[in-house]
C-alpha cells in the first residue's frame, strides 16, 4: 500500500536545515530485501508492462513505478537513468565466479533532494531469477575497496542538483537473460517508500 510520505519529506527538510542530515536511504538489511522482492514479485505478476516514455516516470498509487533503459525514474531523492547494460565474463581485472557472469550497468543519477543525499552502492540490485527469488548487489558491496574503471563508490554522496554517471557490476547466474534492476525508498524512520522497477535483458 502506497504511504503518504509528504509529512516525512517535510520532517526531512527541517532537519536537514537544522543539522545538516539527509533521511535519504539507508543501506538495507537482507530479510528486508527478501520481503521487498516477494511484494514485487506480486505485483508484477498483475501489472501489464509499462510503456517505455522519455519524461519521468513516477510511482503509481500502489506504490510502484515501472520503466526500461533510457526510462528516467524519479523518486524522493533523486533520478537515475540506465544508460545501458550488457554481460561479460570479466569487467576490468575482476573475473566472474564458476557458473555466474558480470552484468554491468550504465547509470546517470541526479540529486533532486534539498540536500545533500548520501548513497550506496546496495541501493540498487539486480534480481535474476524471480521464481527463486534470486538477487545479487553490486560486487562492490562485498569487496568496497574496488574501483574499476567508471566504477561507482560502495558509499558516496551526491551534492544538491550534482549529476553523477557510472557503472554497477552485479555477479549473475551464467544463463541469465532477463534481469530487473530496484531501488527502494527506504527511510531514516526505518519505513519503506515507494519501489522503482527497470526491466532489462542482457547477452
């Protein structure tokens, strides 16, 4: 069920002016995840596909919003394009694992937020496998210290109105052809916000 998040955005904003706090999202705890997917997971099976559109797509009233590469995905904090997306074996000096390949993400993200907006690299993950409810984050929630090529930071922060281009790198299944890309608002109250949903397929 969609939440009315004007009142927090505004507690948000008064913060932010008062101590220079962001309530942009924080990074997610796995079990949370897994309940996100499975709710997804029912919603998409009851919702036809979006129609690709090169203004900004927004949550509905259910509290989810759908788009595919080149879509502009607008949430509480900020927008963010996929660019573009492809698989590979290897991604710079970093090889896949036995049985699994690379996804690299292109994305261009913009800081709408009255603030500065603090983010991290599991703000966004891939699920690959929707009937095992499979998931990867980007492989540098696990190893931070990477920085390949136009590699996003794990953790970073984006400068009010500062626009900001990169790669993600997600760890696969080797067969994988289909992938959807979330990012979920998810706020400093510990409540859930609105789903944005980007589906793609890959060599």
């Amino acid at each position: 069920m969609k939440k009315n998040w004007t009142a927090l955005l505004f507690a948000g904003a008064m913060i932010l002016a008062g101590c220079g706090s962001s309530t942009a999202a924080q990074p997610k705890e796995e079990p949370a995840v897994d309940e996100k997917i499975e709710e997804t997971e029912k919603e998409r099976e009851t919702t036809p596909p979006a129609a690709s559109s090169s203004s900004k797509i927004t949550a509905d009233d259910s509290g989810y919003a759908y788009g595919y590469i080149g879509d502009t995905m607008s949430n509480a904090f900020f927008d963010f394009v996929i660019n573009d997306a492809y698989s590979t074996d290897k991604f710079e000096t970093y090889t896949a694992s036995e049985g699994m390949k690379l996804v690299v993400v292109d994305m261009t993200i913009k800081n709408t937020f009255r603030g500065s907006t603090p983010m991290f690299a599991s703000d966004f993950y891939i699920v690959w496998d929707w009937d095992n409810e499979k998931y990867s984050v980007p492989i540098n929630d696990d190893h931070p210290e990477l920085t390949l090529g136009n590699m996003l930071p794990d953790s970073y922060s984006l400068a009010i109105n500062e626009t900001r281009s990169g790669t993600l790198v997600y760890e696969v299944g080797k067969d994988t052809k289909d992938c959807t890309l979330l990012f979920d608002e998810y706020f400093e109250n510990e409540e859930w916000g609105d789903t944005y949903v980007v589906d793609f397929t890959v060599d």
